[in-house]
C-alpha cells in the first residue's frame, strides 16, 4: 500500500511458524504452501501462530524459506526481496484505497483490530480494457495475513482501531504510488454503509478521494 497513505506481497500461505521458538516456547509446524482459497492469482491468505505462557507470547511474523522465489511476474522486478517494514493505525471507519503498484509485492499482517481488506485484479483490464476486473473480499483479523503480488490493486477498511504492519519489495520513493477510486462504479466493490459517520461513507485522504477511475488509470498506464 502506499507509504505515508496506507499500508501497504507472492508470499506464504498459512504463515505458521516453523523451527525453532524462544526458549520455553515448543516450535509450530510449517503451513503447508498454496494460495489458501483466492480466486485471484498469486494472492494467499495465512495465519500466524501465537505462542503464549505465563511470561507474554511469541508470534514468527515473516519467515523468508516460507515465502519461495519472488519473481518478476508477482513482485513486478527481477531479484525482488522485502526491503521495507511499515506500521499503519487506522480509526475505525478509515478506509484506505484503492492503490496499486507496478513494481511492488506487499505482505500485510493485521497486529491487531480487525480489516476489510478488498483486493482488485487489475491484469485483465490492462491486457482489455473491455475485461472486467477480478474483485475479492476478505475480513482479517490479528495475527491473518495475505500477500498481494503486483498487478493486484488493494484497499481496506478498518472495522475497528486498527495496527497493520505490511513488508514490500520496494523502497519508498513515490514513483509506484498509483490508484483508482474506492468506490469507481464500473467496479463495483461492494464496501459496506459505515456507521458513525453522516453520510455512511468512510473516512478517507484528500489522494483517495481524488483518485481516478480505473478505466483513466488504465488508459495512462497503457499510453506510457
């Protein structure tokens, strides 16, 4: 997601730790690889495994021999790796959305409160912009995790206060901070009323609100 705006990887499915744990603490098994019931390509869905006692509790959020080769198809360049760690809070009613990178695979683990996280694949309306764009919906909560290759456009909404911690492949820089609005309607992603607020729409920035529809994002990406 977008550094500063939102948070914002192919990565673990089932992000159970493996190996060893603190001392005390016995290990988890390994998740099994696979993209954990997406329809869309290289996205995958996972669960941490929170080792708790009597002195706190240990959580393994990331583990790189879990995670196999990134390649340029799913993290948009050659010799992808994660460079970047980012921590977002959200209000509740906050949605942040819908941005998309050309050259950035991106990992998000909910560290707590809970996420309605819409995912659009933007692939097929780049190769026709007569296709339609592939939409799914997921609610995360603490310790869920899912990765979004590049091509895959992202958003959520927080249901609650929420932390998210999300690692991508790409320092900030500005250039691959691109987006089209939340609620475009040749979209049709169906975000829920919000409550609590006067109109029922989220609370959103000043980028999200402007973004422009898919179709004009598209339509610049395909002229470059």
């Amino acid at each position: 997601m977008s550094q500063g705006e939102t948070p914002a990887g192919e990565a673990p499915a089932g992000e159970t730790p493996a190996g060893e744990a603190p001392a005390g603490e016995a290990p988890a098994a390994e998740a099994p690889a696979g993209e954990a019931g997406s329809r869309i390509r290289g996205v995958r869905y996972g669960r941490l495994n929170r080792l708790a006692d009597s002195r706190g509790s240990f959580v393994e959020i990331w583990r790189a021999s879990l995670l196999g080769q990134l390649t340029e198809e799913v993290a948009g360049l050659p010799g992808a790796r994660f460079v970047q760690a980012n921590l977002s809070t959200s209000a509740p009613g906050v949605l942040r959305g819908l941005h998309y990178h050309r050259r950035q695979l991106d990992y998000w683990t909910v560290v707590s409160g809970r996420a309605l996280v819409a995912l659009v694949d933007v692939r097929p309306v780049l190769a026709d912009p007569s296709a339609h764009a592939v939409i799914e919906m997921r609610e995360l909560g603490a310790a869920e995790a899912v990765t979004i290759p590049t091509g895959v456009a992202h958003g959520f909404l927080a249901l609650e206060s929420l932390q998210l911690l999300y690692l991508v492949t790409n320092e900030y820089d500005g250039t691959d901070e691109l987006g089209f609005a939340w609620d475009d309607p040749a979209v049709g992603v169906p975000w829920p009323r919000i409550g609590g607020t006067p109109d029922g729409r989220p609370i959103l920035s000043d980028r999200d609100r402007s973004n422009p529809t898919l179709l004009a994002l598209v339509g610049s990406l395909r002229a470059r």
